[in-house]
C-alpha cells in the first residue's frame, strides 16, 4: 500500500459513494431536497443530544470490550486502546480495504511497544469473534421477537453465522504448524521470523481459559455496544416521525454490519454501501422507502459529527499521521517482536 493507491482508492470511492447519494435523491426524492426535508425533524434537542451521545459512545464502548481481553496478558494504557480503535475505523474511511481496520490494530498496537505479535493477533481475533457471536444472538432473538419473514431470516443470519464461523477460524488458526511453515517461508523473503509463533500463540490464547471471566466481561461490553446501537436507531427513528421497537432497531441499526463485513469495501466508511443496505432493510420491516432513507442519511451525519472528530484526535492524540500509519503499515512486521 502507497499513499498514491490510498489517494487513487479514496477519490474513486468517494465518486462512487457521491454517486449513489444522488440516486437516492433522484429515485427516492425525485430530486426535491424539499422533499426530503419534510420527511425529518429536529424539533427535540433530546433526541438530538441523545442520537449524537450513543453515536460518540459506540467506538469507545467497542474499544472497551477489547481491552478488557487485552488485560488477559497485561494492563496497558486504556486511553491508547480507545485511540488505536478509532484511529483503525478511522483509516477504513481513507482507504477502504476489507480487514484494514484490524491491520491498523495489529501494526499501532505492536508498534507502540504495547503487545506482542502474538498476543495482538489473539486479542483481536478473540474480539472478532465476540463481537460477530453477540450480533448473530441479538439478530436471532431481534428477528424471533419481530415475527420476521424467511427472507429476512436468512438475509441477516446466514451472514451472521458466516462471519461468526470464519472468525473462529481466524482464531484458531495461528495456532496451525502448517500454517507456521507457511508463514515462515513468506517471511523469509521480507526478514521477518514466525518460527516458534504457533507455540507461543497457542499458550497465550489458552490464558482465556483461566481467565474467563475477563472474556465474559468483554462479551458483556460487547452485547451492550449492540443495545447501543439500537438505542440510537430509535433516536433516528424518532427524527423521522417514525415508530421503531427496540427489536427492529437492532436488526436495521446493528445486525446490518454483517452483511456489510462480507462484501468488499468499494467506498471510504462503506458511504453509499450502508445506506441502500439499511433503507432496504427498514423497507422490509415495514419503514416507508422516504423515511427509510431519510434515516441512513440521518445516520450519516451522525457518523461525520459524532465519530470523525474523535478519530481525528485519536490520530494526534498517538502523535501519528495519515502518512504515519501507512508507513507503519509497511514496516510493522519487521519491527513487531
């Protein structure tokens, strides 16, 4: 990755995302930003603070959870988790490359003298797994609860599942010999040495085990950060004169990120991508296609207010640049203990 590519990526993206934004309007709106516009309303500065709070709260609370898997093997610096996290989500909106944001996590983490290799690629592949079995729980129950139709049934939990099985199989799989030899091979081409990894990875993830109320903990964290996420939905929902449950909330607001996670990343912050997926799915649950909309466009916003300004401090918080990370990105294996 050089920052020409990341540039090349970000403005076909955010072509691309443009792009479908002015197909909403156009379909959806007919053009008529006025048309839009009636559609919403801010009439409660509740509502407003509200949205915006759950908004802010939802990386940190994400950032939570992972720390409290990371104090498995040692207690670090909180704030710099908070910030790492951030800063990964943050890079996903500049160079939108699918598994880039815990590519950031490994190489800020390891490059910060925080964790080693192996424990970093354990705690967050234990985080991903936690994190995709929460979702795939609250989506099951979530669909149970609203009655869903068998489209909606396997729309939202074949992916669920698929992501749940494809991250314990990330996680187990350093713990492979074979795939040792494999990465010791490749390594050798770049000066980097795996040898003793699937050893010292398997030891460090059976730590979990004796330490298992810490992953309960997280798992906790992790099931709250989905009840965030449907919080602020209703909030959403509220803007738009609309009438969401807590259940629907979850499914359109949360249980939507599992479709996202499996398609390729086309546009910076998946713009454009989220929105069609998330007026698809408040169609299907019954949301008129206008109000549908209006809500990932009000989600957007929300997104831009609430959690840009956090990712950007979080970049200077841990005295890094946009350029910074993409050469960490580079040279992070040859530096990683």
């Amino acid at each position: 990755m050089n920052k020409y590519r990341v540039k090349r990526y970000a403005i076909i993206g955010a072509i691309i995302g443009a792009a479908v934004y002015i197909g909403i309007f156009m379909h959806i709106y007919g053009g008529n930003i006025a048309s839009f516009l009636e559609v919403i309303s801010f009439k409660d500065p509740k509502v407003i603070a509200g949205a915006y709070i759950t908004r802010f709260l939802g990386p940190i609370v994400h950032a939570t959870s992972w720390y409290i898997l990371i104090l498995t093997f040692r207690r670090i610096s909180y704030l710099k988790v908070v910030a790492i996290t951030c800063t990964s989500v943050f890079v996903e909106f500049i160079a939108p490359i699918g598994g880039i944001t815990e590519v950031v996590k490994l190489a800020l983490i390891t490059k910060l003298g925080l964790l080693n290799k192996e424990e970093a690629i354990a705690t967050i592949a234990a985080h991903r797994v936690v994190v995709t079995a929460m979702i795939a729980c609250t989506t099951f129950l979530s669909l149970y609860a609203v009655n869903a139709s068998t489209n909606l049934y396997l729309s939202l939990m074949i992916p669920s599942l698929v992501l749940v099985g494809l991250n314990i199989g990330i996680y187990l799989l350093p713990r492979s010999k074979h795939v040792e030899r494999i990465l010791v091979r490749l390594g050798s081409k770049f000066g980097v040495s795996f040898e003793g990894m699937a050893d010292i990875y398997s030891k460090k993830i059976n730590y979990y085990i004796t330490k298992w109320y810490l992953v309960f903990l997280a798992t906790t964290i992790a099931v709250w950060e989905r009840l965030l996420n449907g919080i602020f939905g209703l909030f959403v929902a509220n803007m738009t004169n609309m009438s969401l449950n807590i259940f629907q909330s979850l499914l359109a607001f949360d249980s939507l990120h599992t479709i996202i996670w499996l398609l390729p990343a086309i546009t910076p912050g998946n713009v454009g991508i989220y929105e069609a997926i998330q007026t698809a799915l408040l169609n299907l649950l019954g949301i008129s296609v206008k109000e549908a909309a209006a809500m990932s466009i009000i989600t957007r916003v929300y997104f831009l207010i609430a959690e840009y300004p956090t990712f950007a401090a979080s970049v200077a918080f841990l005295g890094l640049s946009v350029t910074g990370i993409i050469k960490t990105l580079k040279t992070n294996n040859s530096k990683t203990r």
